[in-house]
C-alpha cells in the first residue's frame, strides 16, 4: 500500500461505505497497532466512518428541528 492522499482518500470511503452498511466501529480490516501500512489503514478507514457517522447524526438533528422540535 502506497501511504498517499489518494490512499487515504481511498480508505476514508471505504469507512464511509462501512458505517452505510452497518458495520460497526471496530470491524476496520486495519490494524491499529500493526506496521505503518496497518496504522495508516486504520487511522483513515476510521476517520471515514466517524465522518459519515457525524454526518448522518447532524442529519437526524435537522430533521428533528424542522419537525418544530
């Protein structure tokens, strides 16, 4: 694995991908305390599910505000 923009652009969707199906926070395939490749994995394909989490939490939150609340 090249440690590059591309990559970790790659990994965040994947994390991404993984929240919408459900998967939880630690099914990353990507080792937090493995080598470098491992860590970069895991630090990016987490970053992913956290952001596409915090994004389906701030949409709850205006639906609920816009059905007065």
């Amino acid at each position: 694995m090249q440690l590059t923009r591309q990559t970790a652009l790659a990994l965040q969707q994947e994390g991404k991908a993984a929240y919408e199906a459900g998967d939880p926070h630690d099914s990353s395939p990507y080792s937090r305390f493995g080598n470098a490749e491992q860590q970069f994995g895991y630090q990016f394909w987490t970053r992913g599910w956290i952001t596409a989490r915090s994004a389906a939490e701030g949409a709850e939150e205006q639906a609920e505000a816009s059905a007065g609340r």
